[in-house]
C-alpha cells in the first residue's frame, strides 16, 4: 500500500475511532512505546496546558520526556471520554476527571502520524 499524504492513511489503516482509542490508551497505560509509534519523528508536543511552555520538537525529546522520573502524565484524571471532533488533518478529543474539569486535546496529523499536539483544561 502506497503512502498518501495526509491523514487518508491513517484513516484509511484504522478507523478514526481505532486511532483514537490506541492513542488513549497508550497515554493512559504510559506505554511509551505506542505512543513514539504515533507520532511524526518532527512532532511539536506541548506537554502540558501552559500556553508559555516550550514545545518538544522531535519524538526522541518526546520520548526522553516521558521517560523522565518526574514526568506527570497530564491526562491520567481525565477518565470519561466526551467526544471526537475530527477535520481535514485534525482530531480533537475532549475528556472531563470526576471533578468537571474539561481537557480538550487537539492532534494534527501529517501522513497518518500526528505531528502537533496541544492540550487545553477549561474548570468548572
């Protein structure tokens, strides 16, 4: 099978709902491993949800970062799945912790693998 460009490939090899539950899981296990195989190697991942924050720019930072001792894995509170909103390149996933606390993930994809990565929380 031929790469296309864009994300036709990977809605083509896994159904948006696939790719969706691989990509929470994977954060939601800490399974390093899955979630390097996801991303572009050029990815810009911001962590977390300060607007300031520097990006990770490649999936060796990513990789590096997730394995660091003090890493806290930003959606581990975030267990009820609301929704996916999807576009042309993107996917937006929002989920909500015990408290009300909405987290809105948003994933852009380049050639089925996502390479930008944001995370938003609205409180209550």
């Amino acid at each position: 099978m031929p790469d296309v460009p864009g994300p036709q490939q990977c809605w083509r090899n896994l159904s948006l709902l696939g790719f969706a539950t691989r990509w929470i899981y994977a954060w939601r296990s800490g399974d390093i491993e899955s979630i390097s195989s996801l991303v572009e190697e050029d990815i810009e991942f911001h962590l977390g949800v300060e607007q300031n924050s520097e990006p990770l720019r490649s999936s060796a930072e990513l990789v590096s970062a997730l394995k660091h001792p003090d890493f806290r894995w930003d959606l581990s509170e975030a267990i009820h799945l609301k929704g996916l909103i999807t576009g042309d390149n993107m996917l937006v996933i929002d989920y909500q912790d015990e408290a009300g606390t909405s987290f809105t993930e948003s994933l852009e994809f380049l050639d089925g693998r996502v390479c930008w990565r944001r995370i938003g929380i609205d409180a209550p």
